[in-house]
C-alpha cells in the first residue's frame, strides 16, 4: 500500500476518510495522493485527457481548497511514515480517477459513504457506486459513522461462486497483515443447502490461500442478506467487511439494492471492495 489515493470534495465525509486512513495506515510507509475533481459545465463525452487539462478559475480555487486541505491533513496527521501529494483537475469523476490510478500506480482508493438513501434505495453514494463499478482498483470505503479501530477481525463475504485470484488474496492480506488481523469467511444462504461440487472446490482452494493467516469460516442461513451481515458482524465482532466486486450477486443485494432502503447495512464499518 506504497500509493493510496483520496478523492476530496473538502466536506465532512472526505476529512472522516482522510483521518480514518491517516489512522489505520500510520505505521505504513505511505504515499497519499489527494485528488479534488472538479466537472466543468461544458464538460461532454469523451471524456478528457488529464494532461491536457486547462487551469481555469475553477481549478484555482480547487487548489486553493486544496492548500487549505494539506494544512488541515498537517495539523493533524503525526506519522513520520506518511508523505502526501495534491492535485485538483477539471474532468469527469470516474475518468479521472481511472488516468490519476494508471498514471501513479495507486494501489487503494479512500473514500468516505454518506450512508443509506431512502430516494435512491442505495448503501453508499453514487460516486462511489461508479467507482467500484467502473474502476478495477480495490475500494477502502469509510461510512459517516465509522470511527477507527484496530481491525483485529476482518469479515469476508463469499458464496464460494468464484475462485479468488491471486490480486485479491494479495491486496486482502495486505490489509490483513497490517494489524495481523484474523479472516472470519461467511456465507449467507437463503437456505443452508450443501455446496455444490465447484463451490467445494472454490472453499477448498480459498483456505489454502488463506492457510498463513488466522481465519475461519462460518454459514448463516437467512433468505436477507442485511439482517445476516449485521448478525455476524455484532456476534463475531467484526471491525471490517471485504469483498470482492466480481460477486454481483452479493454486491448487488447488499451495496445497490437493499431489501428495505430505510434500514441500513452496518454502516459503522468500513468496506474493503476487492478487484481482480
């Protein structure tokens, strides 16, 4: 985790992932690259080249902001580990993150969740929703609510439908290394069935991937998916949830499409997305 990159709009949801990350990354040698996007109203598809991008009374006062950002990251950050870079741009969102990751080989994304909407039946914001959609980068998402802790147990979510590749398992025991945390594997099932021959083989491999760390598996049986996660986060104390973003169906159920948009998924948690 040598590049970590934080999106900032200079609100609230941005200083609580900042400081969230300052924390659980301190002991790490780190570089924080903060990234404010500006979208101009002329802006149409495709979408701009980020060197060619003009410095326009916007992009000032971004930097502006952004000055004021880094003293307020200063003031509070006391790692000697910890170096920071900024820049602020006129693009489209996704865009710009996608060329910012390539162009400085970031390896994590940061990014604060306002929570649950009632008008839009979604866990997390749509800026965030199209970045873990649309950018292969892992996604470290920090709720409103979430105040840090040391991650001592990490929960990962599976339905044992797909194997995990090797980038996954790497950037997982990466964050898991960090505080030598424990991998508690859950399953949800509508119904408790037994797995099926490739999902057997999926678990097995799975738990020769995670055979140098702590971890252990578990199954709940419970048709909603929110109510089981909450459960097994409150009875494992669990202090971070993964997974990965191939796994629509869970992601979907879980991220995009609650069951009851007024109840939230445990948001007082932060949520590690996972790219191939």
């Amino acid at each position: 985790m040598q590049h970590i990159l934080i999106p900032t709009d200079f609100s609230q949801h941005a200083w609580n992932a900042t400081s969230y990350a300052l924390q659980f990354f301190k002991s790490v040698n780190t570089t924080f690259h903060f990234f404010h996007i500006e979208k101009p109203n002329d802006l149409s598809d495709p979408p701009l080249d980020l060197d060619s991008l003009v410095t326009s009374k916007t992009a000032s006062e971004g930097s502006l902001k952004m000055k004021e950002w880094r003293q307020k990251v200063t003031a509070y950050n006391t790692s000697t580990n910890h170096y920071f870079k900024e820049e602020s741009v006129e693009s489209s969102f996704v865009e710009a993150i996608k060329t910012y990751i390539i162009k400085h080989s970031i390896d994590l994304l940061v990014m604060g969740s306002k929570g649950s909407s009632c008008f839009t039946g979604r866990t997390i914001g749509s800026k965030t929703a199209r970045v873990i959609t649309r950018v292969k980068c892992p996604v470290l998402i920090i709720p409103e609510k979430a105040v840090f802790k040391k991650p001592t147990r990490i929960g990962l979510l599976t339905d044992f439908n797909l194997v995990y590749k090797d980038k996954v398992i790497k950037t997982l025991l990466a964050v898991a290394d960090i505080y030598k945390s424990s991998i508690s594997v859950l399953r949800v099932a509508q119904v408790e069935n037994a797995l099926e021959d490739s999902q057997n083989s999926n678990r097995k491999l799975l738990k020769n991937q995670l055979k140098e760390v702590s971890h252990s598996f578990h199954v709940i049986e419970n048709p909603n998916l929110e109510t089981a996660v909450q459960s097994f986060v409150d009875s494992m104390q669990i202090e971070m949830i993964a997974m990965i973003a191939k796994n629509l169906n869970l992601f979907q159920r879980l991220l995009f499409k609650p069951q009851d948009p007024n109840k939230n998924y445990p948001m007082h948690i932060p949520f590690l997305v996972l790219h191939e």
